[in-house]
C-alpha cells in the first residue's frame, strides 16, 4: 500500500486544501499527519509547541508520517515542516510528492500569519515566512517528483494542474 500522492509544501500553500480536492477528483481517500497527530496526542498543535517544544512535535510528526506511508493509499498530505527531517525525506523516496509553491505575499495574505501557526506567531511573522520559505526551497525541491506553483490560481486550477503534472510525471520513463 503506498499513498497515490505525498503534498508537500509551506504553510500557506494549499497542502490541505488541494489535498482534499485532489484526492476527491481521484476517487480516493484523504489523509493530513498534521491531523493524525493532532488525534494521537488528543492536543492541538500549537499547544504541543509550547508544551513539548518543536523537537518533540517533529520526533511525533517523524512517527505520523511513517505510519501513514505505511498505511495509507489516497492522498496524503504533510505538515509543512515535516520534510526537515533527513528519516522523513528518505522515506519519501519512490512516492510520487507534489510540491506546491507559494510566494511571500500570497502565502502570507492565506496564511493571515495567525497564532494557530506557531511557527508564524512570533514577533516578526512576515520576516520569519519570508527566511523559512527561502530556507526550505531546496529541500521542498529535494523531495519532489512534481511542482506546482500556486500563486493566483484558485483551488480548482490547481488541482487540474496537480492531476496534469502527475499524470505526464508518471508516463516518463523511470530512470
Ligand atoms: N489556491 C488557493 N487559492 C486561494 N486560497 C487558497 C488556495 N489554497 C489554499 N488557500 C487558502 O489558504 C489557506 C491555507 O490553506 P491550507 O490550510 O490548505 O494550507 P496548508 O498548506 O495546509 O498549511 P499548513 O502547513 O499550515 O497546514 C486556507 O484558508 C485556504 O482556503
Ligand atoms: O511549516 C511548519 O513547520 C508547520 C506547518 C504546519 O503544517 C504544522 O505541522 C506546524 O504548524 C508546523
Ligand atoms: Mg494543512
């Protein structure tokens, strides 16, 4: 059993949103570690943050996401930090991984840089997303065997354009 998409990308863009559409248009399930997690530790995560500390919340997120490689064959989507994890981006090796890109501005305008996200709620939010979105480019990149990027479109195109580049990523020939 292995997921029919792995979403990855920063908060903001679209992970869980296209996630569920894309695993609607394909007539599969839909699964979120970052919701997995949430249920498993019974506490929201910006209460695991500040209770435990990120390292703690990345060790349970480790866990999440090998599970649910393991267990799951919808879609999948990650939480936007997991792929800092060196375990987590071999394991994701062979699965077809969608990077969904976003820019500053429009990641910034759908996020609203709200305390829900903790890593976003200190005292300089937007300068913060800016050096986490630069910083994790390459390893977004790393990881994918498609990206897409968000900006200006809506839901829907994006979906369409997920379903496109997966469809021509799994008709090359494997290397
Ligand atoms: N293509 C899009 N166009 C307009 N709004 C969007 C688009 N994708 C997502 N959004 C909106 O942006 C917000 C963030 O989207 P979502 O929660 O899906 O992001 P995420 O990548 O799962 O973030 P996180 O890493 O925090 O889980 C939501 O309010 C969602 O409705
Ligand atoms: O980008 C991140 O590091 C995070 C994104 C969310 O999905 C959550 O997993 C959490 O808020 C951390
Ligand atoms: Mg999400």
């Amino acid at each position: 059993m292995a997921p029919q998409a792995v979403v990855v990308g920063p908060p903001g863009a679209g992970k869980t949103t296209i996630g569920r559409l894309l695993a609607q248009r394909l007539d599969v399930s839909f699964r979120d570690t970052d919701d997995d997690i949430v249920r498993t530790a019974g506490r929201a995560i910006a209460d695991i943050f500040a209770n435990d500390g990120e390292p703690a919340f990345r060790a349970m997120e480790e866990e999440a996401v090998a599970t649910a490689l393991r267990e799951h064959d919808g879609v999948l989507a990650l939480g936007g930090g997991a792929v800092l994890s060196e375990r987590t981006r071999e394991r994701l090796a062979g699965h077809p991984v969608v990077f969904l890109s976003v820019g500053l501005a429009e990641g910034a305008r759908r996020v609203g840089l709200s305390t829900a996200r903790p890593l976003l709620a200190g005292v300089n939010p937007r300068a913060t997303f800016r050096a986490l979105l630069e910083a994790r480019l390459p390893i977004y990149r790393s990881v994918a065997s498609v990206e897409v990027a968000t900006d200006g479109l809506g839901p829907a195109e994006v979906v369409e354009r997920v379903v496109a580049a997966l469809t021509a990523d799994s008709a090359r020939p494997s290397s």
